[in-house]
C-alpha cells in the first residue's frame, strides 16, 4: 500500500508540473514585500472512503472493498502569508478489515473519530503557480488524535458463530462434524472486541498528504485530498502483530474562503495600500474620487455632493467661471456663461457646419492626430462661444470625455483609440468615427 501511495503521489506532481507548463498566469516573479491584507480562514465540508492498512486482511474470497468505508470530513483553514497555512481537520467515519484463511479468521469494524492539526504548504504562492490558477496544489503534515471502538461480526442473525471449514464454507458446528447446516455472514458487527485493561481505544496520529483545490468561482473551490495516517497505536484491528497500524482517508470537498479574492503575486500590487485608496480626493473638493464625477475641479471652488461645481442658473457653466449667474433657463450661452442671441448663433452654426465638412474632408484623405491638433489650437478662442462646447456630448461617446467638460479634445481622442487597440475599451470603429465627428461639429 505504501507503493501505491507513493505512486499516486509521483502521479499527482507528474499532472502537476504539465498544468504548471500549461498556466498563461504564471509568470516569472520579481521579488517585493509581502502584501499587508488580512486573509480570513476558509472552511471545507466533504466526503470521502477510509481504507484501513493493519495486521490482517490476508487470505481467499477476499476483496479490497472489505477494507474500505465511509466518512465526513470538517477542515477550517487560516492561510498565513504566500505560502503556509494551519489547518483544523475532523474525520467521523468508520475502519474495517477481513481476514479469510487456514491460519485465522478475522474481521473488525469500528466508528472512529480522527481530529488533527495540519501544517500546510502551498504550492499557488507565485513561485510555482499563481494565486489565481485555477489548480492550486499543496502540501501538509501535521499531528492528530484519534478514537476507535472496534467490533467483530462473530454470529450471524441467529446468534450461532461463525464455523469457518477448511472447504471455504462457514457452518453452525465445528470442521468435519456430520449434520453441520452452511450459513452466511450477517455483516453485522455485534462482539465488542477491545479490552480496556489490555488496551486503550484511543492514540495520536501523524498525518501526510496531499491534495488541490480547484477554483469554481471567486471564493469556491473544490478540494480533492488524500492523506495517509500513521497511528500510534497497533490495536485498532484488535491484533497486535509488528507495525503499528495505518490507514488512508480520500476525499472530495466543497471548500469555501471568506474574505475578497485577491492575487498578491504580482509585485505591482504588493506595496499598494488599497484602504488609503478608498479614502483618496485628489482634487480636494471634500468629495473622495470613487464618488466624484467631476474630477480635477479647481481648488477652493464650491461643489455639490457628486464633486461637480456648482451651476445655479443651470445653464451648463459653473459658478465660478459664470460672468452672468442668473441667466434664464433655456438660453443658449458661451464658454463664459454669457447670454447668446438668436442671430450669434446662427452666424456661429454656420460658420462651425462649413469649418467642420471642409475640416472633415481633409482629415479624411489624410488623417493624423498632428492635424486634429492643428485644428483644436485654431478653434481653441472660436470654441468659447459655441453652444454645442458646453456639455452636450452624446451619450454614446460621452466616456471618451474624460475630464466631464463638455469637451472633446485630442488628447481624449488619442486615449480612446489607444484604449480600442488594448481591448479594454467600449469603443468600436463606428463609435470612434462618431467621436472625429463630433470634434469636427463641437
């Protein structure tokens, strides 16, 4: 038995290292101080089957699954740093064994209660595998306690013994006695077998394992272990003969980690203090930049409670750059708050429409950013009195407005195409057509 673990061991990091080859995420680690987040403990619940490994178990008619049986299992876990963590680990289930030969004819069974405190090394700690492969691998030893009550299957259903003959067969009466009867084997273990005076029904443990977790979705996990658990004690069999006895528990379990994922292997990350970020206002205008919508808002200006400046007549221009604060609802204003008239508007949208299809035109047979400057910088004193600059973005490119004023400018421009080539942007060809359009028009 200890070759097969040991072969399932050299299988279990054989897969491992092919999937390590295989993880896009891992890459190779520059070294930096270990991350200060507090990480919650996790808890597991599973099952699996026990297969005891003791002083019998030989003979004919005999299968490994007369050793095998159930059991539950409660891990609690609290992970310190990258690399160890300490774990809790209950077992509720039972031992058992047969033995069928000319020798002796033995069996037992026996409800155990194993609890036991594990060392755990961890393999995704950004050496081997990253924090967030989804195959996370680990180590663990540790020292445990253990409780059995051992019982034997000596009668059957009557209440007559076990006969055990030479031919294979058990009867009610001795081997070679005439008018014997063949009976069956209840499976029903009814014969206390361990002597309190002889021995205790109880010793510590040392288990060794290993085992994986396999990410579900953010915080959940399923666990796939196996340990093999060297008893101090050679009675758990009721047979004292030799080594002490051992056993094998293999279980699956639903693992589940409280606290915010996080992946603290890359060193990027790794001297950042997040919670000072939550608190950051970066303009200062007593609103913090998570909820300011109108950020980089010049000192000393007043602002409501989304971080954008005040605007009391509402007409699209702050207060503090307003040189007419009560203008009516409704008036078409420049870039300073003044009012415009019917005839300025007119003379401005026809002077913008021709300026913007010439300018277009010329951007399209030979476009460049060097020439959308050229074009911002000789509008830049026109602009100010265009009622179509002051905060009228549509909102379908409103995002590319990075600074919330209304305006479109060739920085923002270079940023959105810049963000359409790295994937992380909302903005496809038709939408960056519309948003040289609109510069044009604005």
């Amino acid at each position: 038995m200890i070759k097969n673990i040991s072969l399932i061991i050299v299988l279990f990091f054989a897969a491992a290292v092919v999937t390590k080859a295989q993880d896009e995420k891992s890459t190779e680690i520059t070294k930096a101080p270990e991350a200060k987040t507090k990480q919650l403990p996790s808890i597991a619940l599973g099952a699996g089957v026990l297969s005891f490994d003791g002083d019998i178990g030989d003979g004919v008619n005999l299968t490994s699954l007369s050793r095998i049986r159930g059991a539950f299992n409660l891990a609690i876990e609290q992970r310190i740093g990258r690399v160890v963590g300490i774990s809790f680990n209950g077992i509720y289930g039972k031992l058992a064994d047969s033995e069928r030969s000319a020798k002796r004819n033995l069996n037992f069974e026996s409800k155990i209660i194993q609890a036991d405190l594990n060392l755990i090394l961890h393999l995704d700690n950004g050496f081997l595998f990253s924090r967030t492969s989804i195959f996370a691998p680990y180590l663990f030893g540790g020292f445990g306690y253990l409780k059995f009550d051992s019982y034997g299957d000596l009668k059957n259903k009557d209440g007559i013994d076990y006969k055990y003959w030479a031919d294979g067969t058990i009867r009610d009466i001795p081997d070679s006695t005439i008018g014997s009867k063949i009976i069956q084997r209840d499976y029903v273990y009814e014969k206390k077998l361990n002597d309190s005076a002889k021995y205790a029904n109880n010793a510590f443990s040392i288990p060794v394992g290993v085992g994986v977790n396999l990410k579900i979705v953010d915080n959940l996990y399923i666990n796939l272990g196996a340990a093999y658990y060297f008893c101090m004690s050679d009675w758990i069999d009721n047979v004292k003969h030799g080594k002490n006895d051992r056993y094998i528990f293999a279980n699956v379990a639903v693992q589940y980690n409280f606290g915010k994922p996080y992946d603290d292997s890359n060193p990027v990350y790794q001297t950042v203090d997040f919670s000072s970020l939550d608190k950051l206002d970066s303009d200062e205008d007593g609103v913090k930049d998570g909820n300011d919508v109108c950020p980089g808002t010049p000192k000393n200006v007043k602002v409501s409670s989304n971080g954008c400046p005040e605007d009391n007549d509402e007409d699209g221009v702050p207060d503090y750059i307003d040189k007419e604060p009560l203008t009516k609802k409704g008036t078409f204003v420049d870039a300073n708050g003044v009012t415009l008239t019917e005839k300025m508007i007119a003379e401005r949208q026809t002077q913008f429409s021709a300026e913007a299809t010439e300018r277009s035109q010329l951007f399209n047979e030979n476009p460049s950013l060097k020439y959308l400057k050229e074009v911002e910088a000789k509008s830049t004193i026109a602009r100010k009195t265009n009622p179509k600059g002051t905060g009228v973005v549509p909102l379908a490119i409103k995002s590319a407005d990075l600074n919330n004023d209304g305006y479109i400018s060739t920085d923002e421009i270079s940023k959105a195409i810049d963000s359409f080539f790295e994937g992380d942007s909302e903005f496809t060809v038709e939408k960056l057509n519309d948003l040289i359009d609109f510069f044009f028009e604005q």
